[in-house]
C-alpha cells in the first residue's frame, strides 16, 4: 500500500510514471506525496535570528567592524 507521507520520495515517483502511453484513464491520478517540510524562507528567516541573538547589537556597527578588520588588501587600478 502506497504511504502518501513517507519522507522517501522514490515510491511517489514511480507512481507518477505509471502512465500507459498518455492515456489519462490508464495513469495513476490522486495524492502521491504529501510531507510536511519546511519552507526554504523559513529556514533561512531562523539562520538570521539565530545569528542576530549570537551577536547582540547594532548591525551597522557590526559590518563596520568586520570591513575594518585585518586581512584587507588594495587593488590596483
């Protein structure tokens, strides 16, 4: 029995090849994957407060800081 929410997608794709030479009334048709993951967004909004808790204060004085730090070099023009 296929399981819609199995994190595994190899069965959902499979299922989803099952079409017999494009007719529709021979193709698998319904929910063949269905996890719940998180969003790219969400996981990138979460690494941002992560890093803003880690290192209280103020951004602008932050970045100014890193710029400023060593290891800087000039390129010639």
């Amino acid at each position: 029995m296929h399981d819609a929410h199995n994190p595994d997608p190899t069965t959902a794709f499979a299922i989803s090849r099952l079409t017999d030479s494009g007719y529709l009334n021979r193709s698998p048709i319904g929910i063949f994957r269905q996890v719940e993951r998180p969003t790219y967004d969400d996981g990138a909004r979460s690494q941002i407060s992560s890093a803003q808790k880690a290192n209280p204060g103020d951004a602008a004085e932050r970045l100014a800081a890193l710029i400023g730090s060593g290891d800087t070099w000039t390129v010639p023009g």
